[in-house]
C-alpha cells in the first residue's frame, strides 16, 4: 500500500557526512520476529513516519514502523536540512504558529538526543534578519527518531488493508490502528489529486572562510556546514518529472548561491542530487484520520522535515485519546474513506 513515489537520483552530501551509526540506524533490515499485533502500525520511514512512531512509543503504545527501502531514503533525507519557521509568510497564520511550536519540539528533542540541530539567524535578501533558524542533517533527524520509534523494520512494503489487517512482504499485522505516512496518501485513500514537484539541492567544496548566518533569496537558501561545505537548494521545477541531475540547473542553483556568497565563486561543487517533494492540488497536506482506526499523514511538500514532530505530537494525541485535538483543522484539508483491498483484489 506504499505509494510508489519517485526518489531521485544524485547522492546528497549528508550520506557521507552522518556518522556511520546514524546510517546504520537508517538500516536495521528486519527483526528476527516481527510482531504480527501491535497498538500502532505506522507505514513509511519518512520524517512524519518516524518522528509519529517515536511519540506513539513515547505514550507508551506498543508501536511498529515499516518501510519498504532505508529510512529517509525519498526527500526526508534528501532535503537541504532546513528548518525555516518564519520564511513562506504567504502560510496562514494557524500553520506559521504550528511550525514555531514544530521547531520548537525539534530543539527539546535536540537537547535530549543531539541529532546535531545548528540555530542560524537567517539573512534575506531584502535586509530582513529571521533569528534562530534552524538547520540539520536530516539524515542525524531520522536516525533520532528511529531509535526511539519502538519497532522498526525495512525491507518490508506495505501491501493492502484487508479486513482490518495489513498486508505487507512479510506477512500479515493487525495493528490497533494504522497511520499511513508514505509522503503522498495511500491509494486507498479517496480521490486527493496529489502529484510531485522536483527539487535540486548542491553542496560545494570546504570553504575558506566562514558564514555566520543562513542566507535566502527567493526560494533558494544557502547554509555552512561545519566541514566548511556550502549547501545550496532548493529548485522547485514544475512539469519535470525526470529523475535526472540537470547540469543547467546545477548551474542555475550555483548562480543563486554566488549572489549570495560571492566569495565561494572558485568552490566546486561536490554533490548535487534530486528529490521528488508530493503534494496536493493546493500544496497544504492531509493530515486526517479517514476512518476508526486509520490515519493518514501525506503531502507535506516543503514542510516535512520541520513539520514532522508537530505533526507526531498531534497524531500521537488523537490515537491515545481517541479523539479529534483542538486544532486539527489546521492540518486537515481534505475527508476521504479507505475501503480495505487487498493485492489479489478478494
């Protein structure tokens, strides 16, 4: 029941700058015994997957995640790492006060796990000065969260819901309730119009100087990396839905970033690499349970990564309480109703 989204080709910079246990945590392959009931069944390893798995085993429900590759393998791990609060002021006002409670989890959680979190002031090009930004290795976030997600599993897809069990690769599981975070809504999932909108992110060689702030212009933002690394993204490249690194907007990225940075004009680039961001008609996500016992969390676009334990804390409530929280709406954008199909179609 994975939506079969694409990734994107190009290896992002964090892959080999993670510590070789946080990569590792990415990849835990599957456990001698995987639990065939659980209180909470999450499918997709994605930055909502993880970071909504994490909190349902912080309630104390027993909780299980799937994911069919490595965990953050689409564009949860395949971002610029930044966590921008105050940047799109088109968002309305109840969303711009969820992601500043959002960055605000991703800084408690920082201070109890150290995932590496970096506060930034961030530097417009207008002469705008955001304070306290934040920016990390989506990679280290992930690995986070995994660790505190209760059971997780990869290798394993997702199949179909049938009579109230998940079919997966390795068997049947019958979850007290599902959540369904595999970054667009499940097929199942009623008629949301969703689609994909490709991205391109850069990283330079070390620089030899230094940056004591983000930087922004337009859509492009620009951000140090402790090896000295400028990373540069991202591209939002409509109607393309090639996999492709494109030399033209590497270069077009390059450009944005020199603007920016003058200095870094003899840095060559080192990684580029491409990612797929699902969205819906109106760019806003779906965030809703569509029916007793299963939740979808699906086209969260540019906002994954810092929306992520926002969204776990909510969902999280809402199955441990067994009722809407106060402020849902502000997530919900569409109703739809999961009929259980299974792959054989009985």
């Amino acid at each position: 029941m994975q939506a079969q989204n694409p990734i994107g080709e190009g290896r992002p910079v964090w892959d080999d700058t993670a510590p070789p246990e946080d990569l590792a945590a990415l990849a835990p392959g599957v456990p001698d015994e995987l639990p065939r009931t659980t209180d909470v069944l999450v499918v997709g390893g994605g930055q909502v997957g993880l970071a909504t798995a994490a909190a349902c085993a912080q309630t104390g429900m027993s909780t299980l995640l799937v994911e069919r590759g490595r965990l953050a393998g689409g564009p949860s791990g395949r971002n610029g790492g930044f966590l921008l609060v105050d940047l799109a002021r088109s968002w309305p006002e109840v969303w711009r006060r969820l992601s500043k409670r959002a960055l605000e989890l991703h800084r408690d959680f920082n201070e109890r796990v150290d995932f590496g979190l970096r506060l930034l002031d961030l530097a417009t090009r207008n002469g705008v000065i955001l304070a306290e930004q934040g920016h990390a290795n989506p990679l280290r976030i992930a690995a986070a969260y995994a660790r505190k997600a209760g059971v997780v599993a990869t290798g394993v897809e997702g199949l179909g819901l049938y009579r109230g069990h998940v079919r997966t690769t390795h068997g049947d599981i019958s979850p007290g309730t599902v959540v369904f975070a595999t970054g667009s809504c499940p097929p199942d999932a009623g008629a949301v119009t969703q689609s994909h909108l490709k991205g391109t992110v850069i990283a330079t060689d070390p620089a030899p100087f230094e940056l004591d702030r983000m930087l922004v212009d337009g859509e492009v933002a620009v951000v140090q990396l402790d090896d000295g690394r400028l990373v540069c993204g991202g591209t939002k490249d409509f109607d393309n839905d090639t996999s492709s690194v494109v030399d033209a907007t590497v270069a077009r990225l390059r450009n944005s970033m020199l603007e920016m940075v003058p200095e870094a004009s003899q840095l060559g680039v080192s990684h580029a690499w491409t990612c797929f961001r699902p969205h819906t008609t109106d760019f806003f996500p779906v965030i809703d349970r569509v029916a007793d016992n299963v939740f979808v969390a699906g086209g969260l676009f540019s906002t994954g990564v810092l929306m992520a334990p926002v969204i776990a804390e909510t969902m999280a409530t809402w199955i441990a309480e067994g009722k809407r929280p106060p402020g849902i709406e502000a997530f919900a954008v569409a109703r739809a109703t999961v009929t259980d199909r299974s792959p054989n179609g009985d």
